[in-house]
C-alpha cells in the first residue's frame, strides 16, 4: 500500500508548487481543455501531490525546526564536518535568522502545499465529476490545507490566510489567534464529511484526513490555545479526545516499536495520521543522521549514513524508568549486533573498524575548545551522543538516497490519551469514555503498561511532560510541548561551551523569510527579528 500511495503521489509532479512568492500563478497555465483531469484516476493522482509536497519536507528541515531547536537532538559538528553555515548550532542557540535555509524552505514548502490546495479546489469546482465526488475531493482537499496551516501557524505565529487560487493581491499577515479561528472553523465544518476509520478502510485511508485526524488537530490546538490565542480550552481538548477514543478502530499497539519500524503502514492501530515513505526521495532520512555509521554492517546495512546527529545528556536521562522498553531505542554504551529480536547479542561486540577496540557510545557532548558546537572527529569523538534507533535501520535502504521507508506518524492515539491527561491537569473535568472514567494517571498508566515501565502512582505536569518526553522522542513535537510548559528557554550548557542560548521569548515563533518580505511587502515580521 505504501509504494502504491508514494506513486500515485508522485505521478503529477510536473505541477509547480508555488509558495507566497508565486501566487499570481494563473491556473490556466497549468491546465487547458487538451490536459483536464477527466477520469478518476487523474483525480487521485493529481490530489497525490497535497501528499508527495508534505513528505518531501516534513522528514528533514520541518523536523530539524521543532527537534533540533530543543534538548531532544542535537547535531555538532565533527572538527568543521556538518557545520554546514553554522545552521544547525544556530538552531540549538536559538540564534537564527530570517535566512535561515529551514525557515525558508519550510515557509515556501507550507504556503506552496497550501497554495496547491486552493490550486486543486478550483480544479475540482471546474471539472466535470459528480457534486458527490467533488463533496469528497474537496473535503479531502481542505483537511489537508487545515494541516499545512497548523503547521505554519505553530512554527511561524502571525502568517497570512489564503484560502482562493488564483490570487489578485499579494495577502498581509493575520494574527496568530485569526489564523487559528481560521482553521478551527475550516476543520469543525470538516467533521460531519470526513470519512471514519473502520477495520475495512483502513489501508484506504492510511495517510489522508479523517474525522479522528480532525478531532485529533484540534485537540492539539486546544491544548495549545493559551499559546496561539491567549485563552485557554482544555475543555474542549477533552472533548475531542474522546471523540477520537470512542472509536473502538483505534487502539495502543502492543509492541511500541511496530509504530516506526520500517514496515508500519496502515495496519499500526493507533496511527491516526502518518507521512508515508519508501526509500526513494524523499525518503525517511531519521536513520541516515541519527544512527551511528560504524554499526551498520552489523545491522546488516550496506549504505554509509553520516555520524553528526545525536541527543543530549539531559534529554536521554528522562529515560529513567524501570523495565522501558522506549529506553532501548537509543544506543549507549559497549555496542554490540542484534540479535533476532533486535536486543543486544552479547557474544557479538562490535569493534572499531581495523582494531581490537569495542565501540562505546558516551552520553557527555564534549566540545572542543574554542569550537563552537564541535566535538571532534576521531573515533572517540564520533562516539559522543547517545543515538535512536527509534526509526529502525531499513536493511533495503539503497546508497544512492541512503533513505528508510519507516512512515513517520504525526498524530497518534497516545497523544491524543497523554493530551487529555494534560488538559486535565491543566484544569477540565475527567470524563468516561467506553464505560472508564479516565483520569490522568489512568490514562498516563495505559501508556506506560504498553512500553512495559512501572506504573506511575501519581501524576503531574512536570512528571507528564517528562513522559510526553520519553513517548514521543523524536516525533517532531518537543517544540511544541516546551512553549507550551514555558521551558523551550532552559539552556542546557555542553561542556567547553563558547556559545550561550538567546533566551527571548520571540524565539517561541520563527520569522518571516528575509525573501518573502522582499517579494511581499504587504507581509510584516514578527515581534524580535
């Protein structure tokens, strides 16, 4: 199903996706009575590209902008290797600019996803299929547009709203509380059209909206709203929890690393949105960063991956859990093969390449001094950083792209339970969803009997964060959960450090691109930039 939904996505790529830069693209240069998408199939691939344009970002500069910029990653440079501009020491340090390469791409990659959105509204409000099929289509179509604009509202804060195509006046920004309205409203009147998840269209609906995707991006939101709004609504973030767990179709998986191993797909029960991947580009580039290069013939892997991108002490040290299986997915210590159930096979160390030494993989960052950011490169120094296997290593991954085929979920039912359990803390009501009053430490006990840790005998906002920490490392939503427990400032110093963190507040926002500004001079930067 995966390769089938990869393909369709990418059959139109001959579209061009245009970002705010381009928006008076007119849309009969696209399309003429001699190339109208006519059959269903032409629709299905040419709504492909909402979903080839997301895969193609998120994996990489989008994650780097929620991960890298907090305590759960970090990539150093390697005595000058991966400094590449300082980029990614600015995104620690909280230092960037507004040219930044991410902050730019990510702005051209989300307006032009949106822009592509209103692009295939209109071509679907001018073709000749049924008003059923369009109803669907168009639905389908703005569920998306809804995601590329949460996106760009939590990363970027006061963006413009463009909901037509083509475009006559270059737009101004809206304020982050408008933007929010926005898509609230535009995901609420989505609700009663999105298609439900059952046991028989699982595979069918793997990847796109659904009703559980709306109830679920809205939690988010509300969860969130004190920081985009400045009012509060834990009330309705439960509300919509249990939305999503009053559907019986979803449900915790028994083996945590199912979710992202390099098979997932549409049978992982409690995905409620992922990006597909293959080993093709885009591609899931998680592992080719994150593992550490000198293991891979012992993984049974035949590519080189790079050695920069690891964790920091602080963040591996929340795995402190007795009996966690999550704990297992970051490689510390004396390495040695896996076995067939992917545990350590201590008859089989792995040594550095041409001596008798075992590989051993430190916690401690260790800069070198007077290098910003830089822990060297010898093979003591390559050793430095606890790495993830969360992403498991993909035997099949070739070395022309160096790329796995592990989907990468973006909403799942643990979120959605340990989000109730927040808001609740935070002040709603605890509700009973399928005959269970669930309380927070229910619901946070439910997460921990499924990685096999003890269980909790009480619960607090500081002990949940730790455990969204622990749950959902590595999943592109540390940013967001650092803003919102007013943490995203707390600096972590590395040893050796010459660098100290910008700790004002505008950094909780990215700016507007130095280029879009230029080319729109109707768009205004945000606060501190």
């Amino acid at each position: 199903m995966k390769k089938i939904f990869l393909i369709l996505s990418a059959l139109i790529t001959v579209l061009s996706l245009p970002s705010c830069m381009k928006l008076d693209v007119e849309v009969e240069s696209q399309y003429v009575k001699e190339n109208f998408p006519v059959t269903s199939s032409d629709y299905t691939a040419l709504l492909g590209t909402m979903y080839s344009n997301l895969s193609s970002q998120y994996g990489v500069p989008y994650w780097r902008m929620q991960e890298l910029s907090t305590d759960a990653a970090i990539l150093p440079a390697r005595d000058g290797n991966f400094d590449d501009g300082g980029q990614f020491r600015q995104l620690h340090y909280h230092t960037w600019t507004f040219d930044h390469p991410n902050v730019r791409d990510i702005w051209q990659w989300g307006f032009g996803g949106i822009s592509n959105c209103n692009r295939l509204i209109n071509i679907t409000n001018s073709s000749a299929v049924s008003d059923e099929a369009k109803v669907t289509s168009i639905t389908e179509i703005k569920g998306m547009r809804a995601l590329y604009y949460f996106m760009m509202m939590d990363l970027y804060g006061n963006v413009p709203i463009i909901d037509s195509f083509p475009v006559s006046t270059l737009p101004g920004n809206q304020t982050r509380a408008q933007v929010f309205e926005f898509v609230e409203k535009e995901l609420v009147s989505l609700i009663p059209l999105l298609p439900q998840k059952t046991s028989g269209n699982r595979v069918q609906l793997y990847g796109k909206p659904t009703r559980a995707m709306a109830f679920a991006l809205l939690e988010k939101m509300y969860l969130n709203a004190e920081i985009y709004t400045g009012k509060p609504r834990y009330t309705e973030a439960v509300a919509m929890a249990d939305s999503v767990l009053k559907n019986t179709n979803y449900a915790l998986d028994a083996k945590y690393a199912d979710i992202f191993d390099v098979n997932n797909g549409p049978l992982i029960n409690e995905t409620i949105f992922a990006i597909p991947y293959d080993q093709q580009i885009p591609g899931n580039q998680i592992t080719r960063f994150g593992f550490f290069p000198a293991l891979a013939p012992a993984y049974g892997i035949n590519v080189g991956f790079s050695i920069s991108m690891s964790t920091t002490p602080e963040y591996y040290n929340r795995f402190n859990i007795a009996n966690d299986i999550r704990k297992s997915f970051w490689l510390i210590g004396k390495q040695y093969a896996p076995d067939a159930n992917r545990k350590p096979d201590l008859s089989k160390p792995i040594f550095i390449s041409g001596t008798n030494t075992q590989i051993e993989i430190t916690p401690d960052i260790i800069l070198k001094l007077g290098k910003p950011m830089d822990v060297g490169n010898t093979a003591a120094d390559q050793a430095k950083g606890v790495r993830s296997v969360k992403y498991w290593p993909d035997i099949n991954a070739i070395q022309a792209t160096r790329l796995n085929s592990n989907d990468m979920p973006f909403l799942r039912l643990a979120d959605v339970m340990l989000m109730k359990a927040e808001a609740i803390l935070r002040g709603a009501t605890a509700t009973a969803v399928n005959g269970e009053l669930q309380t927070p430490l229910v619901l946070l006990n439910k997460i921990r009997s499924r990685a096999g840790a003890d269980q909790a005998t009480n619960v607090t906002l500081e002990s949940l964060l730790d455990e969204r920490a622990r749950e959902f490392s590595w999943e592109a939503w540390r940013r967001n959960d650092l803003i919102r427990f007013g943490k995203f400032e707390v600096e972590y110093p590395l040893q050796n450090d010459v660098l100290t963190m910008n700790k004002d507040i505008t950094r909780r926002i990215y700016p507007i691109p130095a280029n879009e500004l230029k080319l729109n001079t109707n768009l205004k930067q945000n606060p501190g930039y």
